[in-house]
C-alpha cells in the first residue's frame, strides 16, 4: 500500500514539474529558478542553463508529447529560374554587365555599367588640346563617328597649354555642352614650365583634371609623341609623360594613351615613316623646312584615332567601325598640306 502510494506521490511530482517547465525541449527558460546564477563581486550574474536528466524509471512513466515541427514552404524552383532569368534580362535592357572576378580565398561577381549608345542617344567626346590635338582630330573623328553611335566636338588649336595663362577660361568654353568623355592632348607648351616647376605643375594638372571631371565622366589623355632629335626635347617630354602615367594609375577616370610605340620606333624615338592602320608605311609625321616636324599627316591622325576607339571599348560598347574610315574624304583636309607638300613625302628605304 504504501508502495502504491510513493508512486502516485512519484507520478504527480513529475506531471507538476512538465507543466512549470513548459518546455518542449525539457530545459528550463530563463525564470526559471534552474538557472544558477554566478556572481562575482561588481560582475553582472549571467544565468547558465541546467539540463535536467530524468531517471530512467520516471521516463517510463512520461506521457509523450508530440514534437511541435516548423511548417516548411516547399521552394517553387521553377519560379526562382524564371526570376533569373527576367533579372538577366532586365540587366541587358539597362546596360549591365556582369563579370566574373577570381580572387584567392572566394569567386565574386562584380557589376559594372557600361555606357550603351545609340543612333538617338549618341556618346558625346570633346577633344582639347595644342596644334598636334588639332591634326589628329580629323582621324579622330572618323574613327569614332563612323561607329554612327559617337558625336565629337573638336577645340583643339595651337598654343594651349596647362601652364598658359588663359587656360582655365579655355576648359570652361571647351566643356559648355558637358561632354561624356574628354580626350586631351598636349605638353609642348608646358615643357618649359614644366623642367623649371615641377611640384608647381603637377598641382595645376590636379585642378585642371578636377574642372574636366566636374562634367565629364571620363579622361583619355593620350600622351606626347616622340619629338624630333634637333628639337632636343625628348628629356622633357618624358617627364611629362611620366607624371601623366604616375597620375593616371591613381585616377580610374583618367586613362593614359602610350604613343611612343605607335609614333615611334622600336626604341620609342622619332619616325617620319611607320605603318598605317592598314600595316603598310606611310608618312605620320610632317616635314617643315626640309626638317622633320612634329605634326602629324592624316595616317599619324588614323593611328591616334584607332587607340581612342579601342581604349574606349573597356568602357563603353561600340559597334565597328566602317570600312575604310581611315581613307575617306577627311585625309583631304587642308591642315594636311600645312605646310604646302608637308605629308607628301615618299618613303625611301
């Protein structure tokens, strides 16, 4: 009798602790006296969980509660598919691309804009620059024009410079109709300045990079071709190359243009004759007085054209260009017979 009456005694001591519990996990929650605070003197008590383990013989006589499962929502992976492939091609509409980048510890997927123009909505270029800008804009213009997406605007003349004085008043009038891209050539008259002002300089290419970037998106600063030898500028005109480089490595809106390969030989020194677009010689650089010049003839201007259209490629989709845009009715501008037979030389071995 007395048996019977310690297991009853047993089983309601059991059914009163499941139901203080309440918990479907049989741990104690956090009021739940269980807990055993640890206290140090000026510590905040952090209470620590006691799992309570039942005795096998109280087991047995535990009702059984059905574990209480999370309701799953089964994953429609068709719908996800779609979505993808709705979001693809919502990225193609407004000009995405997505390019895959490996790096040492995971692979990530970087998205970058790429500027898409069309026949309505052409991709706008001003050109700026001394009296070399000014021979090759021809070339430049039918290298990218001829794409039928592209609109260049050309105010290049002699005399600019970054140290002349008037040259902020010239970025202003240059930039009026806020272009997407500049392209820039020149240094020839800041050479002297230059070698004598070097920190000098450098600040005023800052601010004048600055001023050209407060409206366009993008600098092409093609480099200054290799000089003449009797014009013993050559020391200089590294120099400035070598700021122009040095600064555009830090800069991913100014893209530098290396023309010492393309207007000049094997050892990057002067050349009246080199290979056209169509790697056949022809005269890029002018002759003045007899002497060579520094100027360019229209196949030197197709050249500089062919390197802006393909540095434009990393950031902007371009369709190809027409046939023969290096031969068309521009190689006839008069700037090209200034000096009168000044690119009418011959090519002798």
């Amino acid at each position: 009798m007395f048996r019977k009456f310690y297991i009853d005694c047993l089983v309601i001591s059991v059914c009163c602790l499941l139901v203080a519990c309440g918990s479907e996990e049989h741990t104690l929650n956090a009021s739940s006296s269980a807990y055993t605070p640890l206290e140090k003197p000026g510590t905040t008590s952090i209470p620590i969980p006691v799992f309570v383990e039942k005795p096998k013989e109280i087991e047995e006589l535990l009702p059984t509660f059905p574990i209480r499962q999370e309701k799953v929502e089964k994953v429609n992976t068709e719908e996800i598919t779609q979505q993808e492939s709705d979001l693809g091609t919502h990225q193609q509409e407004i000009g995405l691309e997505v390019t895959e980048k490996e790096f040492e510890d995971n692979d990530l997927f970087e998205v970058s804009v790429v500027r898409r123009p069309e026949k309505d909505s052409p991709l706008d270029i001003v050109s700026i620059g001394d009296s070399v800008s000014f021979d090759a804009e021809p070339g430049l213009r039918a290298a990218l024009e001829s794409t039928g997406v592209v609109r260049v605007e050309t105010r290049s003349f002699g005399g600019i410079g970054i140290s002349i004085e008037g040259f902020d008043r010239y970025l202003e009038e240059a930039l009026i109709n806020k272009p997407e891209v500049v392209t820039v050539m020149l240094g020839g008259f800041d050479l002297k300045f230059l070698s004598k002002n070097e920190n000098t300089y450098e600040r005023m290419l800052v601010e004048a990079v600055d001023r050209i970037l407060q409206d366009a998106k993008h600098i092409i600063w093609v480099g200054m071709a290799p000089t003449p030898v009797e014009e013993n500028l050559e020391e200089d005109r590294l120099l400035f190359n070598s700021i122009i480089k040095t600064f555009s490595k830090s800069n991913p809106q100014v893209h530098y243009l290396d023309t010492d390969l393309i207007l000049g030989g094997p050892e990057g020194n002067f050349q009246r004759f080199l290979e056209n677009v169509e790697g056949e010689i022809s005269q890029i650089r002018k002759v003045r007085d007899g002497s060579d010049d520094g100027h360019l003839c229209s196949a030197g201007a197709a050249l500089i054209g062919e390197i802006v259209y393909e540095k434009l490629l990393n950031f902007v989709s371009l369709p190809e260009r027409a046939t023969d845009w290096w031969s068309g009715e521009w190689t006839k501008d008069p700037r090209y017979d200034d000096p009168p037979g000044g690119c009418a030389h011959s090519f002798v071995k």
